[in-house]
C-alpha cells in the first residue's frame, strides 16, 4: 500500500531544508532585527533531516522484503554514491574553482565537511546508515517493542547530552561517523511508526512541538549562540522531529489509498529538491535583489520560489532520466549489456538528482 503519510513527510521536510537556508542569509545581517527573524525562521525548520532519517529507518527497518547484505549495500550504495560524486564536482566548480586547493585541503574538506557544499554532509551520512541497516534489521526484531523503547529513549537521551556538553567535537569527527548518533533517529523513526496515533495524540504532539520551538529560540538566545540548539542533536530538536512525525501518522494515517498520488510523485524527487535548491537560491540571489528590509516576508515568499523552482527541475530531470534509459537500450541493441552494466548506468542516471529517495 501506497503510504500517503511518508509522502506528506518527505515534502514537508524537503520545504523546511529550503526554508533553513533561505533564512541562513538573515542569520548572518548585521541588523539585529533581521537576525532575530531569519534565526525564528531557521529554528522553525530544523526538524528536516531528523525527519528525512526518521522515515528511512521506519521504512527500512519494518521492509518485509529479504535482501542479501550484498543485494542490499550494491542498492543502497549505487543510490548514493553517483549524486554523491556528481554534486562534489557541481558543487566544486561553484565554490572553490580557482582556489587552488591543495589534495589535503580539499581532502580534509571532502572527510570532515561532507562535501564541497555545506548540504552535502547528508549523503555519507546517510551512506554509513545504510551500511549498518542490515545488521539492525536482523537484530531489532528480536527485541519487543517495550524493550525498543527502553533502548532508543536512554540513547535519544545520551546523544543530546554528549552534544551539549561535547558538541563542539563533531567539527573534527568525520562525516561518515555522524551515522552512529544518527542512529538515534533512525531507530526512533521505526519504534515511533509502530504506534497508534490518535487526534488528542495529534493535539498533544502539536503542542510539544510549539514548545520545543519556543524552547530551541529561547534557548539560543539564552546562551548568546544562534544555532546551539538548532542542531539535530538538540533535545528540543529531537522532540520536535518525533511530533512532525507522529502529527503526519495521525493526520494522514487513515487516508493511504493503495494507489501513487500526486503528493506520492512529489515526493519521489525529494532528494533533487535537496541536492539542487542551494544552485537555484544562489542564481534566483545573483538575478534579483534581496528585501532585507522586511525580512518576515521575504523569507517565506523567497522559501516557496525556490522550492517550487527546484521541484520544478527536479519533475524535469525525473522525466528525462527515461529518455536516457531509452537512448542507451537503443545504443546497446546489436550488443546486449550486462544486468550489472544496466544497473551502472541506470544509477548513474537517476543518481545525479538522487533518484527516487524511495525507501523501500
């Protein structure tokens, strides 16, 4: 069955990553009022990538489908490793051309920044998460459900506390390893889609992310450091990622209809949105002129344009990925490709906008 919920989720939290770099530039202005209102902005969509980690480990740690680990990683690894390669170069070429970077330089941004565009940290991140997929989808389902719990609450807990007091150590930790206290979300994801979710349910978690929210801006300016506790290890953070979730399964979770929708196809290029909104953001920027003045409305207006243009290339780009397929099968008819050139090539194809981002 088609899960409208996961559909409505992948949306909204690829418009909250548009909105948190939307609102970067106010961040950084000079004129406190401007601050203080991009970082209101910024805070309100931090829950993103913790949702985005959530809903692949509600998928693939509940998937009844059985894959060898070998069948599983050439899936996962083909799916991340070519966007991964394609947006370095792209992204390279944006940033740091002509900057003579040294091997070690570019090196050292590559391991412990992710990429050569402060977005790219997602991709090996999520790599490392799904090279551990298979050992904890053998493993989770020996533990019951009351057990999970008692096992992803203290460690939920534990990582928001090595973060706030340690949290300035991630900066030199390579960004493969952020895997390990992602895994927080990731198994928090699957416990938290096994419930049921009422509407009081609904309510309830409303209103704990309201607070949350309040929490994560007060808290920053509490301790004078916009960001502190707009990280995805924040404890108000966590508690806002886990109510998106459970308000998506209780408001959605009655309406899946067995069939692809139109949200259901906007989801499927997600990833593209993610990957692609920091090129339209900086060519809308270099063709139009910013309101600072007011920045309560720019942002939100500036939010939709480029997710709505950034979609847009991405729906483009997922319909000329099939023309592609089509132009090699007809290239390769007087000599039949391997399965696993097919496989490359088809990668490398839809890769290049992150595919599908479908977990299946």
């Amino acid at each position: 069955m088609v899960r409208n919920q996961i559909s409505y989720m992948r949306v909204a939290a690829a418009f909250a990553v548009v909105l948190i770099h939307v609102s970067a530039n106010a961040v950084v202005e000079r004129d406190p009022y401007s601050q203080h209102i991009g970082h209101a902005f910024n805070s309100l969509g931090r829950w993103a990538v913790p949702l985005f980690v959530m809903i692949s480990g509600a998928m693939l740690l509940s998937s009844s489908k059985r894959h060898s680990v070998r069948e599983f990683y050439a899936r996962r690894v083909m799916r991340i490793v070519p966007p991964l390669l394609f947006w370095n170069l792209v992204y390279f070429r944006l940033m740091y051309w002509g900057a003579h970077l040294s091997v070690a330089q570019a090196a050292d941004i590559v391991v412990y920044k992710g990429g050569f565009y402060w977005h790219l940290w997602y991709l090996p991140m999520i790599l490392g998460l799904y090279l551990m997929t298979p050992f904890l989808q053998s493993g989770i389902r020996r533990i019951s459900p009351r057990d999970r719990w008692l096992l992803v609450v203290p460690f939920c807990a534990a990582v928001s506390a090595c973060y706030l007091v340690w949290g300035h150590l991630l900066e030199r930790v390579p960004t493969i390893a952020l895997s390990i206290p992602f895994l927080s979300y990731f198994v928090l994801g699957y416990c938290l889609d096994a419930l049921h979710v009422g509407r009081k349910t609904v309510f309830a978690c409303i209103v704990l992310f309201l607070l949350a929210y309040v929490g994560t801006v007060a808290g920053d300016r509490a301790l004078g450091d916009l960001g502190r506790f707009q990280h995805p290890f924040s404890p108000t953070i966590f508690v806002m990622a886990a109510s998106v979730f459970l308000v998506f399964r209780g408001w959605f979770g009655g309406k899946d209809t067995g069939r692809a929708t139109w949200m259901h196809r906007l989801a499927a290029v997600t990833m593209g949105v993610y990957l692609v909104h920091p090129l339209v953001i900086h060519t809308m920027r270099r063709f139009s002129v910013s309101d600072s003045s007011t920045p309560w409305l720019a942002i939100p207006l500036w939010t939709v344009a480029v997710f709505v243009v950034s979609l847009a290339v991405s729906l483009a780009w997922a319909r000329v990925v099939p023309c592609t397929r089509r132009a090699w099968v007809l290239l390769r008819a007087e000599k039949p490709a391997s399965p696993e050139a097919d496989g490359a090539v088809s990668a490398v194809c839809s890769g290049a906008l992150g595919g599908s981002d479908r977990d299946k």
